[in-house]
C-alpha cells in the first residue's frame, strides 16, 4: 500500500479526479518516490518526513517512499546478483569487528595497554583515541584478531554496510582505522543517529534475499532474525569487576586469528555464496534466498 494513499488531509474532489479509466495524464498525482531536503524531485511538490524513510546516510536530505524502496531493494538485489556476482552483508561494529572501552574503565592489570597503544609493538590493532565535544572522553580499540582480512575477503562477495548503535562520530573514527580508504562501505554506514532504537533492514536499500547480517546481537534485530549470523561476542577487555573468567586484555593473549569468530563466519559467508550462485541457468538466481539457505 502507498504511503500516499493514506495522507489524512487530501481534499475529496482531488481524489475524485484520479478514476481508474482515465487515461494517464499530467492529472495523475505523483506518488513522490524521491525527494530530496522535503521536495519531490518529480513535481517540486513539498511533501512531510512522515511520507517516506529518510537516507541521509546516502546523501545528505534524501527521502524515499515505501515503493521507492521496494523497488530501489529489488533492482540492486537483482542488478547486484547478474553484474557482480555479489550479495549484501550488514555488519555491526561492537563485539563483532572489535572492543572499545573508556580508559578509566581499565584495570590495573590492563594498564600496560595504555602505553602499548602508542607504541610500535602493537600490530595497528589498538588505538587510544578522544571524542569531541564538551566531556571529552578518552578510549581505547581494539580490533578483533583478522578483521582487515575478514574485510578483504568478504568485500569480494559481498557489497558491505556498517550498522552500529554508536553515533556519527564513533562510526567515523572507526572507519578511518578499518577502512581508510573508504574502499569497503563507502557511505554505507548507518548509526544511532538514523536508527536510535532497534536495528531494521528498512534502512538498508538490498533485498533481503540476497542479505547476511553479522552481528553478536540477536535481539536487536526483532524483524531479521532469518537473515541473520550470530557472532561469537569477542571480549578483549574487561567487563566488569565481576567477570569471573579473565579477560585477553589481562591475560595478554588473543583470540585466534585462524579459528576465532571472524574466521568461523567468513568459512559461511562463503558456502552462503557458493550456494547462493550454484544455478544452471542466470535467471534461477532471481528465485534464490539467503534467508533458506541459512535455515540449514
Ligand atoms: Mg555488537
Ligand atoms: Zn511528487
């Protein structure tokens, strides 16, 4: 159903004008797919933010209606699949691509980091950085063990997004580290600032037939569960005073490289893939699901 159907205050008598037999004419009311800063770019009409979901993300002012994005998702899944041989992959970035934790939230024994952060011993895996703003707060990053070639390996299947509950600021100092580039998710980044509740595909513009999400959080995606991966949550620094076990951070280990969670996904983001474009014929893979595929 459109969204614009359903405007509360559309007059009668121009509802009356659009009957199904009369033939298409410059009467026929735009349905406002895309608009840009609040007008339509089809008939310059103003038209509400509650007419459509908002992709700023994308570029700056950009809102498209629900059958813009039913169809925008259809033709990039299909477009994807034909030309590139490539699906989707949504990725969280906490516990899933690396741990951040405020510095005064560091133990005793984690300490040493503070000074390993800045030296060259650490292999470009942990960075000591200061948000902006008012309270400056200073962190420390992490990132899991073989996340830059998790990255290069999975870009090659799959094109990428990032979906964290961090805010703009956050997700951009962690993409200078993990994709300087911007070779892997480009504006592809979505954040708490677009989407402060529960995570939703509604703000991914790819079919969720030809969509993987990554992610140690099952419960925040209420909708998506069928096309979703669980990660293993990966742990580097302490918890809390109370975790019994203790963690890499103090231990001065790591979790494997070869065997640990981004590897483990990566082998089924391939058989995924692999199965996903075992077809005889091109046009079997507009028939294929992720979502099946992953049930097994
Ligand atoms: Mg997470
Ligand atoms: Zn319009």
């Amino acid at each position: 159903m459109s969204v614009v159907e359903n405007i509360p205050h559309e007059p009668r008598a121009k509802r009356q004008r659009i009957e199904p037999n009369e033939p298409a004419s410059s009467n026929t009311r735009c349905r406002h797919w895309f608009v840009r800063y609040g007008i339509c770019t089809t008939c310059s009409s103003s038209v509400d933010k509650d007419q459509g979901q908002a992709f700023n993300y994308l570029l700056d002012g950009l809102q498209l209606s629900s059958e813009a994005v039913a169809v925008t998702k259809h033709l990039t899944t299909l477009v994807s699949c034909s030309n590139e041989k490539k699906l989707h992959l949504v990725l969280d970035l906490d516990h899933t691509l690396l741990h951040t934790t405020r510095l005064p939230c560091l133990t005793e024994a984690e300490k040493y980091l503070i000074q390993e952060a800045g030296s060259n011993t650490r292999d470009d895996d942990l960075h000591k950085w200061q948000a902006q703003g008012e309270n400056p707060m200073v962190f420390l990053t992490k990132l899991r063990p073989f996340v830059r070639g998790f990255l290069e390996e999975a870009n090659k299947l799959f094109t990428m997004y990032v979906y964290t509950k961090g805010n703009r600021d956050y997700a951009k100092f962690i993409m200078k580290l993990i994709d300087t580039k911007k070779i892997y998710f480009g504006e592809r980044v979505i954040t708490r600032d677009e989407s402060p509740y529960m995570k939703t595909l509604d703000l991914v513009l790819a079919h969720e037939r030809g969509l993987v999400i990554v992610d140690d959080t099952r419960d925040i995606w209420p909708d998506h569960k069928s096309n979703l991966v669980e990660i293993s949550k990966y742990n580097y620094f302490r918890m809390n005073k109370s975790q019994q076990s203790q963690p890499y951070s103090e231990l001065k280990t790591d979790e494997s490289e070869n065997n640990g969670g981004l590897a483990n996904v990566l082998k089924l983001l391939k058989e995924v893939h692999c199965e996903f474009f075992r077809v005889q014929e091109e046009k079997e893979l507009e028939s294929k699901d992720v979502r099946l595929l992953l049930q097994r």
